[in-house]
C-alpha cells in the first residue's frame, strides 16, 4: 500500500526534474498511439526530433512556432501569478492579429509601423483581458468562464470582419487585405522565416522575469495571487493589482497576434492561431509560471507541432498526435506538481 | 483514577520528518473515563503523536493498542471505526448544511436513503445524556463558535467514538462556554469514555484533567499524576525544561492619546456591526478588548487597521482624522497591526518568510526604488530581525508556512515593531502559542508601553489580558459594554459584561 503525505518543503532541483519528468511520461504514454498506428516509437519520434531540431533550419522553423506560444505563455504565467484565470490568451491573440493588422495595412514608414504595430496589437489584447478582470473585481463574475467564452466572441467577430468589410473582394477569400511591405518585420537570416518577432519574444521573457521577481509590481502580483487577504490587510490595493495583471497579460498575448501578421502571414485569415492561445496554457504550466521556463517549454512544444508534421508524412502516423502530446503533457505535468505539495510512502512500515 | 485495560495505549511512537524527529519513543496511554491532558510547547510533537493515533501518519515505529488488542490505523477512517473521534482547532463541518445533515454525512443510511429520523433519536439520546443541546434544523452557518465545537463533539459521539481527542477546544470559547464544555466532558468521562484534552492553558488543564503526559523536544518530559494539585508553575517547567516567570507590569504613565475613536458605526456589511464605538489609546499604555469573539472584535480591527471604512464617527490618530485612510495611509502615520489570523491576513505561507516581513512597507524606500525592489534590503531586514527575535527557521528564503505559529507571530511582531510604531493594534496575540513564545511576545508589548507606543490588544483569554492591560474594555454585539481598570476588573465581572448581563461599567 502506498499513500500520500504532505510534504514540509520542496527540493529545488524539483523545478527542473518536474517537466522533465512529465515530458518523459509524455513520451511514454504517447508511444502507445504510435505503435497502434502502426509505426515505430524509436523512428517515428526519431523523425520528429529530426524534423524540428535536427538542422538549423529546422530549428528556425520551430523557433518560428515558439514566439507566439513564449507570450501566450507568458501571458498566461503572468495571469496565473496573480490567481487571475486567463483562459482567453487565444482571443486576445487574435484581437493583437486584427489590430496590428489594421495599422500595418496604413502606409507609413517600416519600423514606425512596426512599432504602432506592436502597441496597437498589445493594447487590443490588454483590452479584451481587462472585461473578464473587470467582471471579476466589479461584480465577482468567475474569470475561467467569462476569459473562456470571451475568445468565441473574439473569434467569431473576427470571421465577421473577414467575412464581411475585409473580405478580399478579388479572391473572394475570406482574408483581410495584406498589411504593407514595408511593415513586414525583417528577416534575421536569409532563406529562413526566422523573424524579429521571433527575438521580440526571447527578449520578453527575461523581461517578464525581472518584471516579477524584482519589482514592486511583480512583488504585489505574486502576493495577491497566493494570498489577496494578506495583501489587502497589507495595504495592496487588490483590485488595482488584478487589473494591472490582467493589462499586461492581454497585451503580453496580444503581441503573439501581432508577431503572426508582421512576420508570418502578413494578413488575418480564420486560422491564424493554431489555438496558440491553449497552448500558452500547456507552456505556462509546464515551466511552472517561471517567465524564463517557458522559452523551453514554448520550444518544447513548437518542437512537437513541427515533427508531428514530418512524422505523418514519413510514417503515415496522423498530425493529430500532436495534439495528444500537448494534452498529455500538461496532464502529466498537473500529476507532477502533486509531488510538489505531496511524498509517496510505503504504508505498514509498523513493526 | 486507575484503571487496569487501558481503552487506548501507545507505545515507543517514532516519527520522523526528514532530519526531524517530532516523536521519539513516546508511550500514552488513556483508560476508559479518564481525562488525559496532552502538554507541550508548540513544536513538541502534540499534533504529530494525534495525527498518528488518528491515522494521519504512519509512525515510523511503535504500536498502537486498543483495548490491549494491536490495531493498524492508517485513516481517519479506520481511527472512527476503531472509536477514535477526533475535535481539530479548525472545524471540519459543511456551512450550508443543518446540524442533522452534518452528522448524517457518511453514515450509511436504509436501503440507500438518509435515516433522519434515526439520527434525530439518537442526537437527542446524546444531547440529554451530556448537555450538549443542538437545533437539528438549524444550518452550521447559522450556529455560534461554540455550538459548531458542540456538533463535532456531537458528530464523534453519533459515530461511536469511546476516545475522544480535543485539540485546544477552549481557544475559541467565553468563560462562561468553557465550564458548559468541561461540564459535558465530565459526564462523558463519568459514563466511560477516555478524552485526551489538549490545551497550554495551565489551570483549565489542572481543572479537568485526572492525569497529564508532558511532551517536550518529542519525548516524554514527564507525567503529572495529580494536577488538581501540582502547581502550574511546576508544569509549566517540564513543558520548557525550565522556570517561568511572568512578567511584571510596571506602573502606567499614560501620556497624550495616539487613537480615538468617536462614535464609530459600521452598517451591516458582513459580520457584526460596531454601533457607537467611543474609546481612547493613550500613549505608554495597553488598553485590552476582551469579548467573546464574533462580538464586532473582528470589524472594530479592521476599522482601525484602515482596511474598513466606518459609516459613522470619527477617527483620529495623534489627532489627525483618519477615518476615510487606506491601510498604507494609517500605517504611515505609525500604526503597526498584528492580526487575528496569522496565516490568512497576516502572511503569504508560499513565499519566503522574507517577503511577509516586508510586505506592509514594501512600497517605502527602505524597500524599493522607483519600482524597483531592493532585494539586499529586504533580505537584510528579514535576517536582522530572524537573528533580533530569535526566530526559528533555516533563513529568510524560507518558505513562511514552514515556520511554527510561534516563529511567525515572532516574524509579524518583528516587522512591525521594527519601524516604531506610535500605536500597536493586536488580535488574539499569543492565540496558540506555547507558554516560552507567549512570555516573549508580553515582554515585547510591555517594552514598547515603556516606550510611550499606545497598544490595543483584542483578546479572550482574559487571564492574559488582566496581566498585560492597564485597562479593559469589554465589547458585547458591536458595542462597548463597559471599561474597567485592570486593578479593579476581576474575570467573573469581565465574564458578567461579556454576556451583556452587566450594562455599562
């Protein structure tokens, strides 16, 4: 018989042994599909490790995925810091993708555009955060639901809008028109897609983690997020703090949408969004609302999306284990963190 | 009382935690009607050894017999089923349910439906056998601190419990509620029941207990075979292996008053209402507020601390009105607050203790810059006043829940006297703590009285208070009942105005 105990502290190298582990289980569990479909584990993840970081190209494609999930998942790390749920990283993504989509399409010198770009995306998604957290400060409305259903009315007003006013009235392809060229975001490396997006999202992560661990703000976020009673007899002003969190998630996300029209797809279409906006969920768990964890799991999974590909088309596995990979990663890594609060032990040691 | 089958023997109980040893070899052992004091400081290994006798943890070794027959409890279900019952600190009881309901949970009923009217006989055979009267009916929301400590003694008694553990039962009590609860033991002990009655508070044990097992360090430090008749100074020195010496209030110097309050009301938001709160802190003195709790103690603190704004009166700190400040405000101008509940308003357990010491003033240059924390500040505050106060722990980054309740009111009292404060506001300040940490912190008040810092300290336990306070108001249903000067008040008179028997003194 085995029970779980409580446990008194948590070792620190558990930070890292605790993603690793659930990915290793991931792995694992995940293999089982594999062989049902047919194909060979060792070969099939072979394939897709090849695929998405075997070469330097590979590994600047699967960079490319990373940006948007580095800020969704820091979009989410951020929320989740605070206690405030942030489910809606993937409308607030696409309210990023339509407003910087919007000013790109002005002309206007590059990097001024560029620039207007970002804020415009990053004050959309700020926007779009701000109704689930005012709806939970203002009249106690759940924010899991409201962030939730909120990106199906993002979603859906952004098919209208493409459907309808942007509708490309040559094709009569439901796209908007393409922004300028001139505020496409440059390309680092010749013959590759790796963008300045890209190094947009790198950068904001060690900023995020400063912003948290070494500011005023970070500090009164971590403390209403783990005890809002605590801050508010402390003299924190909760609901402020609340707000601000859920501004600099939104616009975190938003730039997501905003690195997808200036360096990717330099329009908006209905699947610009892969469902980045989950994602970031996935990544933001599995690097435990650590801002700088989750470049690697961002990676991670960018990792899993790119091979996936290669893998169906080498071993007739379907693009879907993808998907069973993320949701399985974050359930395992849901099942690691017990070990965080909780010691297995052996029961009728008593003699 | 001796009796030769013990219903209940622990022997050689061993647990560890990491390096920790919380019991080392600890026999115990309770026959039927008799009434075992468990004593110990914080820390001793009281709530580790119950933990182990309910099933919680496993020991690492030693047995547990029941009725001389060796048992393995490995859950609190196999301790009920073994007829061990179990009254924690905190409540385990649904709100929104009635009192019939929390009882009925878990019991299997007929044929898949709830036996109400079972349980309805068999809570009135328990109410008239011991005195302890409940409405069925009422939901758990709706009854007194009390009454829920009631209906768990109840809901043990319903699931046949013939050991009963209580875990500081008196902590949440009135006078007057202490003697119906020892009152109901009795008579449950008279009928054969064993009860292992844990408490720090000295002559309650010495009143009610037959027999006493001293813990100290996670060992037995010694038995007490008679306390009616040992003196609790001599029990006292086995729970801490030495003397103690309470402290001497000196005599009072009030200088000019640093809080007033001028009719403050509070409409019903939640909780009590204050109506017409009128009372004066003067500088260099301890004004005590005793009360049984849930009387407006609550409301009036939070008033105070600024978390709450009055709907009427007036407040005034070193006469500025501050009635409409924020809690950064009141604090600024030199209020310091320890709260009632050390783990949920006072600090955050999943940061570093470092970070609730600093938590009130982060925003102040002593912390922080445009922004930007100091992080070398902070952790040389949080080390200076851990090695100041003696505080318990492997060092400031450690995680605060991991401290002892002693070492946390240590840490929340070392945050705020460390920026001198001109008026101390205090709940319930030695609420849980052991004799040694209790002694510390009055010595930490009566310094600061010496200092001219003008201190409220609201609390029930009126011993405590009648030794620390100069003077003592007594608040009943939101309001002030009457306020006596600790030489002339006397526990039966504060008791008679906390039950609103006697009106203003």
């Amino acid at each position: 018989m085995f029970r779980l105990e409580a446990r008194t502290s948590t070792p620190a190298w558990f930070n890292l042994a605790l993603p690793l582990l659930a990915i290793a289980a991931t792995l694992v569990l995940c293999s089982g599909l594999i062989a049902l479909a047919g194909a060979g584990v060792f070969e099939s993840y072979g394939v897709m490790f090849a695929a998405s970081l075997g070469d330097s190209y590979a590994i600047t494609e699967t960079l490319v995925r990373a940006a948007p999930m580095i800020f969704t998942g820091l979009a989410v790390a951020v929320a989740f810091r605070a206690k405030f749920w942030n489910i809606g990283a993937e409308g607030q993504l696409l309210a990023g993708a339509v407003a910087s989509c919007f000013v790109g399409a002005i002309p206007m010198p590059g990097p001024l555009a560029m620039l207007l770009m970002a804020l415009a995306g990053a004050a959309a998604g700020a926007a779009v955060a701000l109704v689930p957290a005012t709806l939970r400060v203002k009249f106690k409305v759940d924010d899991v639901v409201s962030s939730l259903l909120l990106n199906s009315v993002i979603y859906y007003a952004l098919m209208a809008l493409i459907e309808g006013p942007w509708k490309d009235s040559f094709s009569g392809y439901p796209i908007s028109p393409p922004i300028e060229d001139s505020a496409n975001f440059p390309v680092l490396i010749e013959g590759t897609r790796l963008h300045l997006g890209v190094i947009a999202a790198l950068v904001a992560a060690p900023l995020i983690w400063f912003l948290i661990v070494r500011t005023t703000l970070g500090f009164r976020i971590r403390v209403t997020g783990e005890n809002p009673e605590a801050a508010r007899y402390g003299g924190i002003h909760v609901q402020r703090v609340l707000l601000s969190t859920a501004l600099l998630s939104g616009a975190l996300a938003g730039l997501a949408g905003v690195g997808e029209v200036g360096g990717v797809h330099f329009q908006v279409m209905s699947d610009i969004s892969p469902g980045y906006g989950y994602s970031g969920i996935v990544v933001a768990m599995l690097a435990r609302l650590n801002p700088l964890g989750v470049v690697p799991a961002a990676i991670f999974l960018a990792a899993v999306m790119t091979g996936a590909e290669a893998m169906s088309r080498a071993t007739g596995v379907p693009a879907f284990l993808s998907d069973v990979i993320q949701g399985t990663a974050l359930l395992a890594m849901l099942v690691a963190l017990l070990f965080t609060a909780y010691r297995i032990r052996r029961v009728g040691a008593v003699q | 009382m001796p009796t030769p089958a013990p219903l209940i023997e622990m022997r050689g109980i061993t647990k560890s935690f990491g390096a920790v040893k919380a019991n080392e070899a600890v026999d115990l052992s309770v026959a039927p009607g008799e009434i075992l004091g468990l004593l110990g400081e914080n820390g001793a290994g009281k709530t580790t050894l119950m933990n182990v006798l309910f099933g919680a943890y496993a020991p690492d070794a030693g047995e547990i017999l029941i009725q001389g027959q060796p048992a393995r409890i490995s859950s609190s279900a196999d301790a009920l089923a073994a007829g061990i019952g179990m009254v924690h600190q905190h409540f385990h009881l649904a709100a929104r349910l009635t009192v019939l309901e929390n009882l009925l949970i878990g019991i299997p009923g007929k044929s898949g439906r709830i036996d109400r009217a079972g349980g309805l006989a068999r809570l009135a055979e328990i109410s008239r056998q011991h005195g302890l009267t409940l409405d069925p009916s009422l939901p758990v929301s709706a009854l007194s601190v009390g009454e829920q400590q009631r209906l768990e003694i109840v809901k043990a008694l319903f699931r046949g419990a013939r050991l009963l553990i209580l875990d500081e039962p008196t902590a949440v009590l009135a006078p007057s509620e202490v003697d119906g609860l020892f009152s109901a033991l009795r008579s449950m002990a008279a009928q054969g029941l064993g009860i292992i009655f844990i408490s720090h508070k000295l002559n309650e044990v010495r009143a009610l207990t037959h027999r006493c097992t001293v813990l100290r360090h996670g060992r037995v430090a010694g038995r007490v075979d008679d306390p009616a008749n040992t003196t609790s100074a001599a029990m006292a020195e086995l729970m801490c292996g030495h003397e103690i010496v309470p402290p001497a209030r000196g005599p009072s110097t009030p200088g000019e008053a640093v809080l007033a309050l001028d009719g403050i009301s509070t409409s019903k938001h939640s909780g009590t209402t204050l109506r017409h709160i009128s009372l004066v802190v003067r500088a260099g003195e301890i004004l005590g507020i005793a009360g049984v709790s849930g009387n407006g103690q609550r409301a009036l603190a939070e008033v105070i601390s600024g978390v709450r704004a009055p709907d009427a009166g007036r407040m005034t700190i070193a006469g500025q009105n501050v009635s409409r400040f924020s809690p950064r405000e009141v604090q600024a101008l030199g209020l310091g607050r320890i709260p009632e509940d050390r783990m949920t308003t006072g600090l955050v357990t999943n940061l570093p203790l470092a970070d609730s010491m600093v938590l009130p003033r982060i925003g102040t240059a002593a912390f922080s810059a445009r922004g930007l924390l100091k992080p070398d500040a902070i952790r040389a505050f949080a080390e200076e006043q851990i090695k100041a106060y003696d505080i318990r722990c492997p060092g400031p980054m450690t995680r605060a829940g991991a401290l002892s309740g002693g070492n946390l009111q240590k840490a929340l009292l070392a945050r705020e006297l460390a920026f001198d404060p001109k008026v101390l506001i205090v709940s319930q300040p030695t609420r849980g703590l052991d004799i040694g940490a209790a002694r510390f912190i009055h010595e930490k008040f009566l310094d600061m009285r010496a200092k001219g810092c003008g201190i409220i300290v609201i609390g029930e336990d009126l011993e405590e208070l009648l030794v620390l306070c100069d003077r003592i108001a007594v608040m009943y249903e939101g309001h002030i009942a009457g306020t006596l000067d600790s030489a002339d008040a006397t526990v039966a008179r504060l008791g008679l105005l906390m039950t609103g028997v006697e009106g203003r003194g």
